[in-house]
C-alpha cells in the first residue's frame, strides 16, 4: 500500500510539473477561466432577474455560489482520465503499462490528482477573487460542514474516477473514444447539473436523478457549502458509493478479460 | 493569352478542391475504421442538443421573457447559432487542435509541403458527425421560424447568414489558436470557441456594455445569432445584415493575418 501511494504521489507531482511548465499558458487559462466565469454569472444575474422568485430554491447569491463551487469541482474531478486511458489503447502504449508492476490504474489516478490540484490552482484563483466580487453573503461554513464536504467531494472523485475507467475501457472495444468521450460528457454535464441547477428540473426527472448517482457530483456539495438541506444529501452518499463499487467489480471483470485477450503489434 | 500559359484561378482552385478531397477522403477512411465511436458519437451529439434544448425550457419554466426574449425568439437563436457552429465544426474545428500539433513537434512537417500550414490544419481533420448538429439546428430554427411567422422574404439572405456565422467562429478559432504559436502548450484559449457558443445563444443585451461591447467588435459572437434574429424580428434595421457580412468577412482577414504572423514567429519544440 505504502508502495501504491509513493507511486501515486510521484504520479501526481510529475502531472503537476509537466502542466505548470508552460507559465503563459496558465496565465492565459486562469484569464480564460475567469472570463468564462464572469459571463456565467452575469447570465444567471439576467435569468434571475426575469424571474419573479427563487429558481428552483436558490436566490442570485445562492446561484453565483453554485456556479463558482461548479466551476471549481470540475476541473478537479478525473474527467480526463477515460481520454488518456483511450489514448494509450488507441496508439498501443497501453503495452508499456500492463508490463508494468504497478497497475495503470494508480498512476492514472496519480496522474488525474496532479492535473486536478494544477487546473484547481488556475480556477480556484479566479473563483475566489470573483466570489469576492459578486456573492453578496456568505454561508457559515463551520468545522462539521467542512468535514461533510470533504467526505462528500472524496466520494464523488471515487465515482468519477471508476466510471472515467469503465469509459477508458470501452476503447478495447472501440479502437477509438471520440464518440464515447462525446457522450460521456453530455451525460454527465445533464444529469449531475453541470448546466443547471438539478433543481431547475421537474419533477419527475428528479425521481430518477434521486436513484442515480450523479447529483453528488455537484448539486450536494453544492448544497452543503451553502447550508441548504437537500433530500439528496442523505441517500447520494449510500448510492453514490454503491455505484461506485458496481463500476469497479464491473471494471474488474471486463479488463481482466480483454487483457487476456489483448494482442499487441510491434512498432 | 500568351501560349504556354495558362490561367491561374481555376488551376487554384481545381488543386484547392482536389486537396480537400484527398483530405476528405482520408478522414472519411478513418471514420470507417472507428465506426462502432462514430455510432456512439452520433448518439451523443443527439442527447448533446436535446439536453441544450431542454434547459432551455426548464429554465422557461421559471420565466416568461428573458430580457424580452420569449421562448420561441430563444430557440430560434439557439438554432441560428447552432447551424452556424455546426458548419465551422464541419470544416474548420480542427484549428483547435493548433497546441498538439506545436506541443508534439508536428507543426515542423506541415511547414515542409507546398501548402499553406493554416488550410493543412484544417483539412487535417473533420467533425464527421457535426452534419448531425447542422440537420438538428435547421430542424429548431424551422420550427421557430415558422412559429415567429417571421416574412418568407428572409429566407433569400439566410445563406448570408449562415455564412457570416461560421465565418466568424472559424476567425475566433483560428484567432485564438494563434496564441499557441506563442504560449506552445495548449492554454484553455483555444477552447474558448467552443465555449462561447454557449453564450451566443442568449441574447447579447442580457449581459453588462463592456461584455456586449466585447461581443460585438472583439469576439463578434453577437453577430452570429443575436444580431441577425433582432433584424429578423424587427428589432433592428435590415441594414445590419450586410454589416454583419463585411464584419465577418473582415474578421476572418484579420484572424489570417495574425496566424500567418503567428507561423513567423513559431520556433520548434525540437521534439
């Protein structure tokens, strides 16, 4: 174990290098990302100025509050993993991992982690200086809740983490995860509210989102930050690790088999 | 005609269209080969709109006007905007793409053949499903064109239109992937393109002057739908419609121009 997590660590470091070694580059991102931001925010200042109350539950400073948390998570969560993982199966490096002694699924999760605290750093700055900006007050964020949110945001990255592997992992099958990736993100864009609010949608939409594990994703950190009480909060967190354990058994089998079953020209 | 020449334009643009083919072709073999990702992308880019569409009501569910915009006038600029993102998608999304092509040394080899680097990218690789979108914006603005009951007389500049709309997000793509030139690594800039085409399906007024400002003579995103369907609808004079063909047109020089200074200025990464 202690092995795993020193390879995971170096992963995470090297990932974390070889991004910030092009500094114009992250300048121009964190410019891009705040700039995003900022019309993010005057786009919902407009939708929740035409409406006559709350959207679905949030006041504007709840909204603001929501986009920023939104804008934060995502480049944190392991989106890009399935990507390199297609990658490497698509050009044939997927040989020089599975030769490997450490499974490839530690140092693409090293490799996740690093990206993650790098994009975190280059968002998390803007967000920031423009919550300043614009929230009008803020939730009191005390000791428990920050706990909860951690457990709840750890819980999250384990789910995006496996269902980035069971994506990955369709390329065997695909040769290629364009497609793949392009449904990957629709999916998850709508149904864990990356657009809007899970709120925002009816009723009977949000049966079904409630046995899903999507809304721990964003809605219920979200709503945990802002001291809002949510019917998800309580069963997103048994359903959410629930999937992720039949994403990981289901992972298990499926690239046990078709590693066995791999065949790998030279080149 | 002097003998022995010949003339230059049509053998231009006969080699202009033999390359695209060539170019054409090759991409379509590669579609062949990955063809169970190309029937998941199709799905895909299916849900993609029908998501987009759907938020839109949702958030109408809420709201009557959205700074008096009504939902019909929403998915009308919502299908504008997608037909013209859907024809840049098609032949110029590859610009994109520019940082890799820096970052992995592969910039070097487009320099080396007799065709200009900025029609090599493109043609490098098509969205092959993006006729998908093109079918499914048409098929939106149809709707709401004919639910606006907006004068059959438009419909003879609607190619104008469409073409100043792609115009001007294959200027904002090519303008914004020459920061690579630049930069090299791939700054989250040249994602921007695809990024601000969630913001052009809204109307431009909603946001404070300095981003209209920005909108309309920087990155001229209110020109690809906001300002046409205003003109459409009335809310603006007609003579805006050329004025958006020579913006676009205008645009789409300058953005040129900056690449090429962009490939003057490219050193290799020497990988």
């Amino acid at each position: 174990m202690r092995r795993i997590l020193t390879y995971i660590r170096v992963e995470a470091k090297l990932a974390f290098i070889s991004k910030s070694t092009y500094r114009a580059a992250t300048i121009l991102s964190a410019l891009t990302n705040t700039f995003l931001m900022i019309i993010y925010i005057y786009l919902w200042k407009a939708i929740c100025a035409s409406s006559d109350g709350a959207l679905g539950g949030y006041d504007l400073n709840e909204m603001i509050l929501y986009i920023l948390i939104v804008k934060l998570l995502k480049p944190l969560y392991p989106f890009g993993v399935s990507q390199l993982y297609g990658g490497r199966v698509k050009n044939g490096d997927i040989a020089n991992y599975l030769l490997k002694p450490v499974r490839m699924e530690w140092q693409l999760l090293g490799n996740a982690i690093g990206k993650g605290c790098y994009d975190l750093l280059t968002n998390g700055g803007p967000a920031l200086i423009l919550s300043l900006l614009f929230v009008s007050s803020w939730p009191r964020v005390t000791a428990s809740t920050f706990f909860l949110l951690f457990a709840y945001v750890i819980s999250a990255y384990a789910f995006v983490f496996v269902f980035e592997l069971c994506i990955g992992v369709i390329s065997y099958y695909t040769s290629n995860l364009w497609g793949v990736n392009k449904l990957k993100r629709s999916v998850m864009s709508f149904f864990a509210g990356e657009l809007l609010p899970l709120t925002l949608y009816p009723q009977a939409l949000l049966k079904i989102l409630r046995i899903l594990p999507f809304a721990s994703v964003y809605l219920v950190p979200s709503n945990i930050f802002m001291g809002i009480s949510s019917e998800f909060t309580l069963v997103s967190f048994i359903i959410v690790w629930l999937f992720t354990f039949v994403l990981l058994t289901f992972y298990g089998m499926f690239s046990h088999k078709i590693t066995k079953n791999i065949m790998v020209y030279g080149g | 005609m002097a003998e022995g020449k010949r003339p230059m334009r049509p053998i231009k643009l006969r080699r202009g269209w033999d390359i695209f083919k060539a170019y054409f072709s090759v991409s379509f073999k590669e579609l062949e080969i990955y063809d169970k990702d190309f029937i998941f992308g199709v799905v895909a880019m299916i849900i993609e709109y029908i998501v987009g569409i759907l938020s839109i009501f949702f958030i109408f569910d809420y709201i009557d006007l959205l700074n008096g915009w009504s939902l019909s006038e929403m998915l009308f600029l919502y299908g504008l905007n997608l037909i013209g993102y859907s024809l840049w998608s098609s032949f110029f999304i590859n610009t994109i793409t520019l940082p890799y092509y820096i970052q992995r040394g592969e910039f070097d080899r487009l320099l080396l053949r007799p065709i200009a680097p900025i029609i090599q990218v493109m043609l490098d690789g098509f969205n092959d499903d993006s006729w998908g979108e093109l079918l499914t914006g048409l098929i939106v603005f149809a709707i709401s064109w004919i639910t606006l009951d907006i004068s059959p007389l438009y419909l003879l500049i609607l190619p104008i239109i469409f073409l100043s709309s792609c115009l001007i997000y294959a200027a904002t793509s090519i303008l914004l992937s020459t920061v690579s030139f630049f930069t090299v690594a791939k700054a989250d800039v040249a994602n921007l393109t695809m990024e601000i085409k969630e913001f052009a399906q809204y109307p431009i007024s909603i946001y404070p002057k300095v981003l209209q400002f920005i909108f309309t003579f920087i990155l001229p995103i209110a020109c690809v739908s906001f300002i046409p369907s205003a003109v459409l609808f009335g809310k603006l004079s007609p003579w805006y419609l050329p004025l958006i063909l020579i913006g676009s047109l205008l645009f789409f020089g300058i953005a040129v121009y900056i690449w090429n200074k962009g490939v003057k200025h490219y050193g290799s990464t020497g990988t």
